[in-house]
C-alpha cells in the first residue's frame, strides 16, 4: 500500500482482556518499530524488528506485552490481561533501511487502545 | 538510559510570529530527526541532521544541530495557521547499530490567525 495501515483504528476492552492489533508496513520496508504514545506526550519505543527477527524488545513494559512478525512484513501486537495504564495510542513504524540512520520512519494512524 | 528533553512545552504565537523550539539529549547522537504531528494525527517526518554543528532549511523552517551533537532546534519564521501542531525531535544514540529512535515530548504549537 501507499502508506503504514494499522487496524483497528480503535480499541475498548474491558480490564483483563486480551488485545491484538495489526500493522502493515510499507511494502520492502525492512525495520518495523511499535511506539506507545500517551496522552500529551511523545512516542515511547517498545519493539524493533529487521524483517521478522526481533532483535529489541528492551521497552514492552511487561511480559503481557508480546509482538511478532512471522513473515517479514505484517505485525502483530498483543497485550494480554489488559489493565488500564495500557490506554495509549500504539504506533506503528516502518523504514526502507535495516540500519536505518540515513532512514526516516514512516507511521501509521496508530490504534487508539482504551481499557475500561 | 538516554533522555531526550524538549522545551518549551507549550507556545502560543500569534500569526506572523517567530517560534523557536530546542531539544537537549544526555548523550551524543549519532544524528536527529525532526517530526510533526498535526491534533489526531501521526508523527510525520520532516527532516535529519547528521553532521556537527549542521543548518538545513526549509523553506520557513530553520534546523540546527549542535556542535557537540547533544542538541537541536528548530525555528519557523513567520508562523502561520498551517503550521500548528506538536513538534519532536528524536535523536539516535552513538553507537547504536540500528536507528532507534528516541523521542522528546514535544512542543504543542498554537497559532492565532
């Protein structure tokens, strides 16, 4: 496609549910990143992928955070037991490079997650 | 870990004003870029500095990155309408063996026409 899609573009679950939410790079694109952004600030690294190995998951915030991408290109990110400090938006990131200084990140509307 | 730090916050300008925006990071970057975000928008790219002490313009906007590439600004001349949103910096470590990106938290721009 044309851009980053990420679906859904909104999310309400109930405390303790799991969640999963997709991203689909810009085609060819080698690095993929999830980015958390809370309200009023800026986005907070999670998760770095170079095709479908992971090789930095240093900012998932707990073990109920859990992110693959099996094929090299689409993503998935799950929460499980959701809790309410999970409320944030979730961005998805991706660039053409795999070590990408000379390469900018190109997001996606994000998915707006609200635990109730 | 690294921390990026923006300031200020907020700026309220009126149309035709100048505003300047400074990014300050507690390690030496290897390079940063700049992004904005319009209200219920995504973080869109807008530009990368590499070099110490490197100015690059566009158009209205002025970028600049410190000698000892610890920090950044960015300056709009003349602001208009059009330019209101939040803008990061977002700086990537030395040493880092792929682009991670660390961001400030912002300055949330207002322009009254």
């Amino acid at each position: 496609g044309a851009g980053v899609s990420q679906s859904p573009r909104y999310k309400v679950a109930k405390r303790g549910q799991d969640v999963a939410l997709r991203c689909d790079p810009i085609s060819g694109h080698v690095s993929l990143f999830w980015y958390q952004q809370a309200l009023g600030q800026g986005p907070e690294f999670l998760t770095y992928f170079q095709n479908e190995a992971q090789l930095d998951k240093s900012g998932l915030p707990s073990d109920r955070f859990f992110a693959e991408r099996p094929e090299g290109s689409v993503s998935t990110l799950k929460i499980q037991r959701t809790q309410q400090e999970d409320s944030a938006v979730y961005l998805c990131a991706s660039s053409l490079a795999g070590a990408s200084y000379n390469s900018p990140l190109h997001f996606g509307n994000g998915t707006r997650l609200t635990v109730t | 870990g690294q921390q990026v730090m923006q300031i200020p916050q907020y700026q309220h300008v009126q149309e035709g004003e100048d505003f300047t925006t400074y990014c300050n990071s507690s390690t030496t970057l290897s390079n940063i870029q700049w992004y904005k975000q319009r209200p219920g928008g995504h973080p869109v790219f807008l530009i990368q500095l590499v070099k110490s002490g490197e100015v690059k313009k566009q158009k209205r906007l002025t970028f600049q990155f410190g000698e000892a590439k610890k920090n950044s600004s960015l300056h709009i001349t003349a602001t208009q309408t059009t330019d209101v949103g939040t803008y990061f910096c977002a700086g990537i470590a030395g040493g880092t063996s792929y682009g991670k990106l660390t961001f400030g938290q912002g300055t949330i721009l207002t322009v009254h026409p």
